[in-house]
C-alpha cells in the first residue's frame, strides 16, 4: 500500500473535520442542494468529456494504483532479473518454470521464456501489454483530474444558484439564511473534492505512470536478453542504465573518473 496517499487523505479529513468542529456542528455543514451540483454537475461534464470505456477502465483502475505501490523497485528489478539470468544460464529455459516472483509482469515473461516462445512474439506480446496499462493509467489521471477541474467550477455554479434564490426571496427572511448557506458550501465541496482529492490523485496516478513506464520497460529488455541467452553480468550492466546515477553507484558500477 501507499502509505503516503492514504496518510494525506486521513490528515486532510481529519484538518478540515477539526475546523469544522472548532466552529458548531457538523450538521451546519451538510446541504443536499450542494452534494447535488457538485458530484452530479462534475460526473455529468466527465461522462460527456470521455467515453464509456474510459470510465470504466480508467476510473477504477486509477483508484487502485493511487493506494498502490509496486511490488518490485526498479533496483530490486534489476537484481531479479540478473538472478533469473543466473538459473536460465545454469538450467537453461526449463529451469525458469520453477521460478516465482511477485511482479505479475515479470511472472509472464519468465513463463514465455520458459515456454520456449519466439523472441519477437514475447517482445510484441509484453509491448502490447505495457502499452494497454499504461494507457488505462493515463486514462485514470486524465478523469480525475477533470474531475478536479469540473468541481470548483459547479461549485461556483451552485454558489450562484443559492444567491439567485436568496435574492429572489428577500422578502422572507426565513429563508435568506439557507440560501446563503446552499452558496457558500457548494463552494466549499467543490474545492475540497478537487484539492483534497482528485486533484492529488490526477498527480499521484502520473507519478506512478512514468514508474510503471520504466519498470515494464526494464523487464522487457531484461526478459529479451535473457530470452537470447545473455549473460547475468551482462543483463545486470545493461539494466543499469535505467537506474538514477546515485543507484548505479550503489549497485556496484564504476564511479566515473
């Protein structure tokens, strides 16, 4: 789990909870009207802004991955890779069928080497998959993020909407108070449902993208060399390259003069 998105979403509830209570009840902050403008204004701009099977790929996939992490770092991946290296060298490709690994990627193209698959079908196979993932991926940051972006919006409309009715009925005070209320907290959720939530997951799901991104792409070619028979020393000094200088240096590669 990704300890650091669920952690900012419990401190931001519980901050906005405590200013809540500091000031009366929580009741004084609950308005049917507002709920309604903003989640049914905002999921009504995000089905028109994109189709059907967006929504249903991107959205759950994109709430997954944002209190996920990856089972493997891009370090460790290497290490992995140069192990299996090791065994398919020593035991050749049969050797690999007794392997087990929690990179469900990395699972499926030790099971293809071992399988015997022709090299250019493993490396179409597992583009294709990253490509998919990663569209889907990029599919879930872009709908919440116009989730972000559309919630502000209605909750200006909703803000607007409450100082027309409050205006329209001047005349009975009575009902000044809930209008006004209606207004100001259709701006409330709306800014609380982009800043607190959609928004930092729209960033949280691009991070991950350009992780996945890497980490897919190292065990593609790590599996491919692997699949020709490299050498460990070999497979380990050429995933290298995808790894920050400072790891390099910490994975054993010269410290350049």
């Amino acid at each position: 789990m990704d300890i650091m998105t669920s952690a900012g979403l419990v401190v931001g509830i519980v901050v906005i909870l405590a200013m809540m209570l500091l000031g009366g009840d929580l009741a004084m902050f609950v308005s049917d009207h507002a709920i309604i403008i903003i989640f049914g204004g905002s999921i009504a701009a995000t089905m028109i802004r994109f189709p059907l099977s967006s929504l249903l790929h991107g959205v759950p996939l994109g709430a997954r991955f944002a209190f996920t992490m990856s089972r493997l770092s891009a370090r460790e991946l290497v290490d992995e890779l140069a192990r299996i290296a090791e065994i398919s060298r020593k035991q050749g490709p049969v050797g690999l069928e007794k392997v087990e690994t929690d990179e469900p990627f990395l699972a499926k193209g030790i099971r293809f080497v071992a399988d015997g698959y022709d090299l250019e079908f493993i490396r179409d196979n597992l583009e294709r998959d990253r490509d998919n993932f990663l569209m889907h991926l990029d599919e879930g940051s872009k709908i919440y993020r116009a989730v972000g972006d559309c919630a502000p919006a209605f909750g200006m409309c909703g803000t607007l909407i409450g100082m027309v009715q409050m205006f329209a009925n001047m005349t009975d005070p009575s009902k000044l108070g809930p209008f006004m209320a209606t207004a100001l907290l259709a701006t409330l959720y709306g800014a609380l449902v982009a800043n607190l939530f959609c928004l930092p997951i729209a960033d949280k799901l691009h991070t991950k993208l350009i992780d996945e991104e890497t980490n897919r792409t190292l065990i593609i070619d790590g599996i491919l060399m692997i699949r020709e028979s490299k050498s460990p020393t070999l497979v380990r000094e050429m995933l290298l390259a995808y790894l920050p200088e400072k790891h390099r240096q910490e994975e054993g590669e010269p410290v350049p003069a």
